[in-house]
C-alpha cells in the first residue's frame, strides 16, 4: 500500500474530472470517451442505490465452481495456515505474532513499519481491537477447532427448549427460506443465502489442539443416518437429513479495513468475527424452535467460500474469499447447516471473475506476495490449499509469516481491492474498458491509485470519526 | 391499543392534508392555521434528519431529578417487580407466564387476544422471539442476579490480559471519553453518554435466587477504598474510585415494538436485551485493556434509567422508562461503571415532562391501566417503586399481571408513544399546541391517532419485510 496521507480528501479528485483528465492519458486505447462518461454517470446513480445492484447488475449460473471430482478430496482444519505454520515454526504461530505486537506498541506502533503515536496512541486502537473480539471469544474463537462446544453446541436449546419440543412445523421450503432469512437479518447478518450442503465442502476433521505446533488431534466429521448430531471421541456426527446450509456475510466497516495492516483494521476484522458468531447461533435456535436440527458455524465444520459462492452471495475472487456486489470481499462468513427444507438460491457472476483476471492490484500490494497473479489453476501451492478446483491458488503460509512478523493481522487484500469500495463505479467503469481496452489493466490500477483509493487510512483516525453501531454503513442498508 | 388493520399505509392520510382536515376541527381553539402547517413542514424536514434532532432542538440542564434526600433509599433488586411479583403469586412470574404462551401457541395465538395464525404461524413468530434472546442469555440474562457472573464478571480479562497488565495509561479525560464513546458505538450503542456515578443509584443490594417465590437471597453492594472489585458471600464490592458511568441505549427496532402486545413485539425486546449485553461487555474489555477497571452492567447493579437521564441519554417519561430524542422510548439500556476519567455530559430537556403532562396515551393504551393519569409525586405506589424521587410512579407489578395473563410480554406504552414514531412532528405541533391550545390534549391524541399512529402491526408482518441487520432504522444513524 502506498505511504499514508493525511487526508484523502484533498488528493483525490471527483471522477468526472478525473475521466476527464484520464481520457487524455489513455490516448489511442480509448475508443469512445463518451461512454467511458456515461459509465461514470452510472456508477455514481448506481452508488445510491447499493441495494438494486444485486437485483440489476448480477446475472446468475448454474455451476459456479469447477471441480475435477476424480482429485478432489475433503480438507482438513489441521491443514488451515493456522494449523499447519504453527507446526512449521514449532510454536503457536500467535505467539511471535504477539511477542512483535508487544514489542511495537511499546514503540508507539501497530505493526513493523506503522507508527500509530505514542504508547497510548497504540494502545488505545489495539485495546479497541480486543474490545471488539470479546464477542468472538465468548461464542468459540473463529470456531476452527470449537465445532460443538459452548454456544456453538450441534444439539442445543439456549432459549427454545419448549418450542423445540413440539414435532416439528411442516410448512412450505418457501415459507422455511423467508423465516429463516428474516432469522438471519434479525441476528445481524447484512446478507444471507441458502445452498444444497454438498458433502465435499464439510471439512474431513477438525483439529481440536488448535493453533499447536504438536501432532494435530483430530475427530472426523462423518455424516450418518442418526436422528441428532452426535459425537464420540474420534467422531463428529451430522445426521444425513442434514442437507442444507444457510450461508450468512457481516460487513467488516470498510473505512477500518483500510488501516490495513494497521491494528485498525483489526477493529474491522474482529467485529465480524464478533457478530458472524451470534448471528449463527441466533439463527441455529430459531431453526430448533421449529423442530428441527441447526448447527452454527463460524469458520469450523465446512468450507465457508465454496458454501457462499454456492447460495449466491458473491463470486470468487484472485484473493481467495468471496467478492459480494454490496460490500465486495469486505465480509466475514458463517453458516447455519439444518434439514430444515429450503429453496436454494442461485449462484451469481456480476463479473468479478474477469475483473479479477485483469485487476491484480491484491497481489501487487500484498505485503507477503503470497497471492498469485497468475491465471487461475488446480493445483495446489502446499498443504494448505485444496487441489482439484479450478480457482487462484495462494500461499497462505507466507499470509501468516507476514502477520507474524508485522506483529499485527494483514487484510491489505481486501482494503485495496476495487470492490470494496463500497460502490459499482469499478464494475461500470470495467465493462466499459473490457469493452474498449483490452488488456489495459496498468491503466485502471492508475486510475483507482488515483482517486485515491487504495491508501492506508490512519489508525488513530478511528477515534476522529462518527460510527454508525458496529461502524456498519447505514447506505448499504435494505430500508 | 386499536383493533388492528391490515395495511396501515391505507388508514394513514398525509400529514399536511390531515393538517387541513383537522383544523375545521379544532374550530375556535385553533388560533394560527398558518403556523401550524409551518410546525409540520418543520417536523417534516427534522425527519430527514434526525441525527441534527438532537443538536438543534434539545437543551441542557443542570439537575434532571429532584430528590428528597431526607427521604431517599437506595434500592435493591428484590423489590423489582419481576421478583416481588413472584413473591406475591408463590412462584416464578415466568411459570404462569410460560403456561398461557403454550396455551396460547396451540390456538395458534401470540397473546390472551392475539390471533397470530395457525399453530405454526405462531410458534415462527414465538420462535423468532427466543432466537433473538440467545444473545441475552448468553451474556446473563437481563442482567439482574447475574452480577459479577460469567461474562459479566466484575474483573475480568477476556481478550485484554496483555494490554491490561501494562500500568494504566495516563490520557486527558477528553481523550478517554472520546475513544470510550467509539468503543460503545462499534460495540453496538445507539446512544452513549457519560455521567458521573450517583451512588443512590447504586442497588442496595441483589437477589441471586432470581423470579423466586422464596425470600431472597442477596448480596449488598457496597463501595469500599480496594483496587479491583471483589466479591465475598455477603457483599459485591466496587472500588470507590469507580467515580463515572457510561451509559448506552440499543434501539429496538419500533415496527416489530409496534406489534406489542403481541409476539412480534417480543422479537424487539429480545434483540434489545441481546445486543445490549454485549455492547456493555465489550467496552468494559476496551476499558480494562488500558488499564482502568470497568464494570458492565445490563438492568443490574444500578438502576440504568436514572444513570442514563445524567448521561443526558434522553429524559424521562410519564411511562417510567427513558424517552431518547433519536427513538423515543423504544431502546434498551446498559452501561459500564469504571474508574477511568472522563467528561461528563449534559442533561438534556426537550419537552417531553411538557407533552407526557398532556398527552396520556400511554396510560390510555395500558392494557392494566398500570400507568398513572396524575401527576408527578413523591409517593411510591407500592414496593416496586423508590420513593422520594419526582416522577410519575407505576404499578409494575399490575404490569407483569397482564404479562402472565397474556402469556406474552406488552410494550404498548413504548409503541404508542408519539416520540416512539420516529420522527419528530409531535414535538413540533406540541409545541405550536402549547402555544395555540392550552389544555387541549385530547385534540393532539385525536390527531395522532388519526395519523394512524399506534396501531398494533400483525405479528407475521415480521416475516414480509426487508430488515437492516438487527432490525435497526439507517436513516437514524450517523453517517
């Protein structure tokens, strides 16, 4: 990410000048300048309307992810970066992340090279950023290794123990889908889709000694014919009836994000952590209420990309988590598994996929380089990823040095990324250049560097602002 | 309440054509057609701005509460209603309570009078309720009796143990309050205001054996020169150094309120009690991680009503509950009691002693007439109340009579509320009435009625709608 400013106001210009202004520099590849202004014009209508964009722009298909079923294999949590870095390094990979976080907030910073001001200073945003995990913790941290535990219980009655009793309700799926999603809005999801639960995304096992450098403790996750999830020592059981995922995103607020890798943006990535947990579990009571089987889910049990992409929240993207058109890769992801009968969504493509090809700028300004900027393949670069679908692959190990190193998490990724924004005029603005460009990506990296998207936002500015709760933004709000 | 209608939308004139419409009404009383078609266009414009609302139209004052000194006691949670009552029928509330909601579930009813639907339409309604309150008893439900206990622990280190153990950070009193103000909003508050910490309105004590029929079991809460707060059999206690509160308010979304005393209205609360007790747990974390100790608290160890009229959170109504500027009476409270240094704010007026002196519509639209038509006293009514305070006093446990009876929760007075609307046009036309026409109350209820205000919504309306997440309005939140 570029050197920070001090305000990004001043140095990005309104974009009609600038397409003015770029027009010039585009030269001969610019076929028609006329509607390159009308994809502005567009984009800018587009902006107040957030919400129609899903319903407008987005087109949806029947099988969006390719898989060669002959290769494929289910994963395992004890191969997530987590996992697998820690064994590598021979200790918790949280522990030299936190011996740098120690070391660099006694210095005033928030990561290796991020000044963020006195001791105080860096204090203070990081005291934020644990405030906001506490919800995280309390509901099984990440969920990776807490699958049926605590609040995250497969046969649970928190408050629904009556209701749960009667057999249970047969309405219409359609019925079902409405409650359900209307359960998830209520418990804080931002969006929400239902897909088919194909086995293949259910991790294999769990690791249960988390975040260990020893040899993994493993319990496999098997479907049976049983009534209720089960669990034995070496087994989590989900009842074969079990054939549905609902699959929910919560907004990380954007304007934290791009702190990123400052402790700020942590702030962000901890409030999704922190409401995705209830926002399971609230659901996971209601489908009981109704009669029938929920297991909530954070990150533990399934593959949460793959399941989304699925129930059509978003497309895939070169960084390797779900793009949405209302808030592109800055969500956080859980799930709700049941056999309660549902109507699956549609998958969708609003042209990520070909944006994405092009684009590059997450690889450009990953800090670690551990994303591809090749084209997209099936093989795997290690252990931690999955081989046998067609996507980009990503090193996640070198993801995790990096934090390591920084001290601090990284979600340069997300913060760069076009979509993130918090607008379409990068999509229109797109269409407009596949259309008249080709191959002229170095030109709308250009343009999005200046506007001035992209630069990292200063940490302290957290406390100079005027939040909606949980920094969620009021404009991408269904009203 | 009104018998309720199918679509609102149809009863509901526009406001200036009622303007119109109702001034042949109010014949010779009416002195200035013209200005009061300027109050409405006035209050029409404040709707689109509600976030200035409270700049603009509110002033400050110096003492909110009158007290008798001589007289006043501090108050223990045995004497609130929800465990006096119990005392008085011989078990829980929530038994008979339990049993009318099952009754009432298999008639596919949502209430003593409320028909819902079928069974299953009924227990969606009910089952979204207890969904909602997972977040409630995950964090200790309601709060009272649950002081010091789980994540409402008094001394506690969820996240924070490493940031937390540094010597406590020295910043201005400014600065503290404004980072624990962008704490409380990330955390989830509406509303946040600082007040210092009245130990009047510190419980006396606290019943552990919560909604028991059995003499209660408690603890004194007292204040004691220590470091850290302590807990013995007999005694929770605070270190006197703790010197301020935050308090915070969480809207509950007034449409689902709207459907009180139905099922729906349940869903409201729920969602207020569960997003309360983490936003009280999370800036308690933020608290402790630099250094201070933080207590967080949802009904329980103070009365929050009092703490937050200091806060300047709003002022207090004829109904006994907080009216807010932003969303009248319709939020929940909690707060964080600490030792951290910080600024106080300002009691704020904006006529609401004014209008609920007139307007009555509360106690109009009690279903067991347990709110007062008089004026304030001194005079508790029973020992549910604290005497020696100026305000209106209520029967509360005449309140949770119909509770059990209905076999669901009411918040009738909190969706009749004309400040409940969410808008301002009450204030203004009471203004222009107060000026205009003195003694005229029953002609604003006619009118507010007339609006359509106050109509039970249905309860599977809750099902056909588009929610932000958490039910919550976007046009109220700062951008």
């Amino acid at each position: 990410m570029k050197k920070e400013k001090k305000d990004n106001k001043k140095t990005s210009m309104n974009r009609r000048q600038f397409a003015k202004a770029a027009l010039g520099g585009l030269g001969a590849a610019a076929a028609s300048p006329l509607a390159l202004t009308e994809a502005i014009a567009k984009a800018e209508a587009d902006e107040k309307k957030v919400q129609d964009f899903r319903k407008n722009c987005v087109t949806t298909v029947e099988n969006p992810i390719l898989v060669d079923e002959s290769r494929y294999q289910r994963f395992s949590t004890a191969n997530i970066a987590f996992n697998a870095y820690s064994r590598d390094i021979g200790e918790s990979h949280w522990a030299p992340y936190g011996r740098n976080l120690i070391k660099n907030l006694k210095q005033g910073k928030g990561g290796k090279d991020i000044k963020v001001g006195t001791f105080d200073d860096a204090r203070a945003v990081n005291g934020l950023e644990a405030a906001m995990q506490s919800g995280n913790r309390l509901t099984g941290n990440h969920g990776e290794g807490h699958e049926n535990r605590g609040p995250l219980a497969w046969d649970n009655h928190i408050t629904s123990a009556d209701l749960g009793s009667f057999p249970k309700s047969e309405l219409p799926p359609e019925e079902f889908t409405k409650q359900v999603k209307i359960a998830a809005r209520l418990g804080g999801a931002n969006l929400v889709g239902v897909c088919k639960l194909d086995h293949k995304w259910v991790y294999e096992s769990t690791q249960r000694n988390v975040y260990s450098p020893d040899t993994p403790e493993t319990q496999k996750i098997v479907f049976r014919d049983v009534d209720r999830p089960q669990e034995t020592k070496d087994e989590l059981i989900i009842p074969s009836k079990v054939k549905y995922a609902v699959v929910m995103a919560v907004e990380m607020p954007r304007t934290l994000i791009q702190s990123s890798p400052g402790p700020a943006a942590g702030i962000g990535d901890a409030l999704g952590y922190s409401r995705m947990g209830w926002a399971a579990i609230a659901l996971a009571e209601y489908i009981r209420c109704m009669g029938y089987t929920a297991i909530p889910c954070k990150n533990d049990t399934a593959l949460s990309v793959p399941l989304a992409i699925e129930a059509g929240i978003g497309e895939p993207g070169r960084m390797g988590v779900i793009i949405t058109p209302e808030y592109g890769p800055c969500v956080r992801l859980c799930k709700v598994l049941t056999d309660m009968p549902l109507v699956p969504d549609k998958p969708i493509k609003f042209g990520v996929e070909q944006f994405c090809n092009y684009c590059k700028k997450c690889a450009r300004e990953c800090p670690s380089k551990c994303i591809t900027e090749g084209e997209q393949t099936w093989e795997p670069r290690n252990e931690c990823n999955n081989g046998g679908v067609k996507k980009w692959y990503n090193d996640y190990k070198k993801c995790l040095g990096f934090w390591d190193e920084n001290g601090m998490s990284c979600t340069n990724c997300v913060a760069v990324c076009p979509f993130t924004k918090g607008d379409m005029w990068a999509h229109h603005f797109t269409e407009w250049s596949i259309d008249n460009i080709h191959a002229s990506h170095p030109i709308w990296l250009t343009l999005d560097d200046a506007f001035g998207y992209g630069q990292r936002r200063e940490d302290l500015d957290v406390f100079k602002r005027d939040f909606a709760p949980y920094g969620m933004d009021p404009d991408k709000m269904p009203r």
